[in-house]
C-alpha cells in the first residue's frame, strides 16, 4: 500500500534537512499531519518568511536580522583579533562561550575538491583585505578537525602569513569529564601534540 502522494512529497523534503533520513523524515511527516492547522500554518509562515528575514553580511558573513550586523561592530570588540570560521552557526556557538571578543570571518565552505569546493570558493581576498583593514594582529583559525578543515586551515595560513601577524589554532584534545580509555588513538594524538604548561 502506497502513502498519499502529497505525504511523499513532505517526506521527500523532510529529508533533504541535515541528518534526516527515510525513517526519521516518515516520523516528521506522521507528527505534522496531526499537527492543528493554525500551528502548520505558523510554521509555512515562518519558513516563507526566512529569505527575507535573515540575510548574510556582506562585511563578515555572519547570519543577521537587522541592518546592522552585531558581529562587525569593531568599536565594541576593539579589533584586534579575527576569528575565522566555515558557517554562520559557527558564530553564535563560539560568541556563546564568553571567552572570545573580536570579530569574525565566515567562509561559507571548507575546502573539498570532491565537492567541487576549490580555493576561489574562500574568497580569501576578502579575509586578507579584512585583516589589512583592521590591524588585525592575530586570526584564530576555528575550523573542525576534519580533512577539509585541516586542508582550508593550512590554506589560510598561508595566504596570511606574508602579512606577520599572529597565526592560531583552537586547541584540540581531550573531551572535559573523559576519562583516557575511551578516547580514540587520533584525540589522544592531538592533545599530546597540543599540550600546553600547567
């Protein structure tokens, strides 16, 4: 017995959504079938509304709903650090932290040829215009510890480094409450490599 093509239709779109599958996209499209109108109509509202309620900007990439952008005030963060990172949510994870104070730079991509995401994706002319423009005296690489990551982090580092500024990192190491014996050979790796004094 076949669903109803309009159910299949919903499915078909609930799994294009990051980390949904056939399954997970069939629960979704059962839950918002018993959903009351007014509640599916708030929602179609809401998505209907997100190109022109959210914008990228222009200046550092980041997700803003206003004319300004919260991230690019220079006067408030006092510029002296940029922190470059591949999206948008990147931002408010690490700005939710408390512990960074500068601006930021969002790629948009990490490097994957696989992908068809080449160096002219990263548009680094702009980082490194950023960075002349504010006498950034040091970026802070936040990029995942992946292949792509690792590639796009050594590809920044040297497009910046004829302008002699500091260049870093984010640490990486073991997860805080682990205990060694659970954590794999390549962590472990890393946070030997990464150690810093106590």
């Amino acid at each position: 017995m076949k669903y109803p093509l309009h159910l299949l239709k919903l499915i078909d779109t609930l799994k294009k959504l990051p980390g949904v599958g056939s399954k997970t996209a069939e629960r979704y499209a059962f839950e918002l079938v018993n959903w009351p109108t007014k509640n599916l109509n708030e929602m179609a509202t809401l998505i209907d509304a997100t190109p022109t309620q959210l914008k990228i900007c222009d200046v550092c990439g980041c997700l803003i709903d206003l004319e300004t952008c919260q991230f690019c005030d220079a006067a408030k963060y006092g510029a002296q650090t940029m922190c470059v990172v591949a999206m948008p949510r990147d931002v408010f994870s690490i700005a939710a932290t408390n512990e960074y104070k500068g601006l930021y730079h969002v790629l948009g991509a990490l490097l994957s040829p696989i992908d068809g995401i080449g160096p002219e994706s990263l548009n680094l002319n702009k980082l490194v215009k950023r960075v002349i423009d504010n006498e950034i005296k040091e970026v802070v690489i936040a990029l995942d510890s992946t292949l792509e990551g690792d590639t796009t982090s050594l590809y920044i580092k040297q497009a910046l480094t004829p302008l002699n500024i500091q260049i870093s990192r984010l640490a990486f190491g073991l997860p805080m409450g682990s205990s060694i014996d659970y954590v794999d050979g390549g962590t472990l790796a890393r946070a030997l490599s990464a150690r810093s004094c106590f």
